[in-house]
C-alpha cells in the first residue's frame, strides 16, 4: 500500500516542549487510522503540525512522497481536509454556504464560487446524506447534522487525506454511529482518513488501524484487534478493562470496566 500521508520521526510541540516524538505512521488511501490516547497526549497537536499550523521539531511529513515543508497554506488546504471537533461559527450562513466555502482553496483572492465549484459542494452534501438541509440556517441544525456538514465542508476541497479531530465529540449515541458510518464510507471512495477518539469502540466500529499514544510516544499501531487490550488499556488511561466481542460473529468490541466505579458508599436500602 502506497501512503498518500506518511510521518517520519515526527517530532512535534511548542518552544522548549516536545509534546511528542519519534512518530512513525504511514495512512493509504482508502484507509482509516484510528488514533487514540489521553487528554493532553499530544493528538491535537500532531494533526495542528500534520496540517501546518505548527512547524515540526524534528522528522518529515509528506504527502504522496513529496515533504510538506515549504507548502503554503493553498496547497496544503487542496491536500489536506480537516475537520475541527465542533463547528463555532455564529454567522446565519446556510449550511449549502459552509459547505461551499471548502472550495476557498481552489479559488483565487478574488475570486467567486463558479458553477463548478456549486456543483461540487451540492455533491458533497448528496454524499453525505445532508442535500435536504442545504438551505437552512447554520444556527439551527442539530449538533449531528452540523458535523456532518463541517465534513461535507472538507469534502469539498477535494483532499486526499481526511483528519477529524474527534468528530463525534459531544454527539449523542445515534448521531456518533452516524458519523463514524459517514467516516467509513469516504475511505471507500478512496481518501486516507485520520481520526482521533476517546471512544475505543468506535476504532473498532470504523477504523483499519490504530495508532496508540502513549507518554509523547507510538506505544502500538496496527489492527484494532491487536493494539486496544487489556494491556494497553491499562498503561495507556489507567484503567482495568476487558475486550468483549459483541454483535455478529463478535467482529465488534467494547470495552467494559472489570469493576464498577464507587467511592465507598453505598445505596441505602
């Protein structure tokens, strides 16, 4: 497999910081990659370097097989789609306009949405199942549906390579299965995806691999099966889980407490 993005002993951080480093990863198009670790582990700021916001410390990014440094902010925008945890914006734009403005990096300064660019973003809202609320107002969509559109937004660039920094952040359970189902169906179109989670059942649910921080460090990567168990569970958030599969012929997974969390008092009968 031939990798659209590929990290080489990235190292990345703030002066005088390295948040992490010696991370080697390689995503095919087609492909998700799951990433997973602690609050304050270093995810965020690994996809803010991978998209340019930060300069590396140490190591190379490319994108198919060409580094990424000295890449200005268009191309890396036509390479690169992202999609932010949470839309924030508290403009009344409809949701055909946020979608559309993804085509903001095949544009030049001045220049307005042709009808190509309209057809674009009309499709990447058919793709991802939200056409019937192109005309509605921003502010007045579901927190589902808005990520949703902040995706078809970064469909719309027409990127190779997809980074969601958890996107089903403050989703309820309906709206999470949908997302991660969206997210599954663009790597069958052929994008490279990179998605960050708190949630280890959602690897399972949608990802090719999974790459396990831990300590600013790679601590695993490779199929969910292999890397999310016990073991890892335990070194990486502290806590003692088991692996169960569920579902048909157990090709799911959750994880479950091996002991119910108390804090020593109990229920009056």
């Amino acid at each position: 497999m031939s990798a659209r993005l590929a990290l080489d002993a990235l190292a990345v951080g703030y002066r005088g910081r390295r948040v992490c480093d010696g991370i080697t990863l390689a995503v095919g198009a087609g492909e998700v990659l799951c990433l997973l670790g602690p609050n304050g582990g270093g995810k965020t700021t690994l996809f803010k370097t991978v998209l340019g916001l930060l300069a590396p410390l140490a190591g190379t990014i490319s994108v198919d097989g060409a580094p990424t440094v000295g890449w200005g902010a268009r191309r890396r925008a036509r390479a690169l789609g992202y999609v932010p945890q949470s839309g924030s914006a508290q403009f009344g734009f409809t949701i055909a306009e946020m979608v559309l403005m993804g085509r903001t990096a095949h544009l030049g300064p001045f220049a307005a949405p042709a009808r190509a660019d309209r057809r674009i973003a009309d499709d990447a809202l058919e793709t991802l199942g939200i056409a019937h609320l192109a005309a509605r107002d921003w502010l007045r969509v579901s927190g589902g549906e808005r990520q949703l559109a902040l995706i078809a937004r970064a469909l719309a660039q027409q990127p190779a390579i997809l980074i969601l920094d958890e996107p089903t952040a403050s989703l309820d359970f309906g709206n999470q299965l949908r997302v991660l189902d969206q997210v599954r169906g663009l790597a069958g179109r052929g994008l490279a995806v990179v998605m960050s989670t708190h949630h280890p059942e959602q690897a399972f649910a949608c990802a090719d691999r999974v790459a396990m921080l831990h300590d600013g460090r790679l601590l695993a990567v490779g199929p969910p099966a292999a890397v999310i168990t016990p073991a890892a569970m335990r070194t990486v958030y502290g806590v003692d889980v088991e692996v169960l599969p569920v579902g048909e012929h157990g090709r799911m997974r959750v994880c479950v407490p091996r002991a119910a969390p108390h804090d020593g008092s109990r229920p009056r009968s």
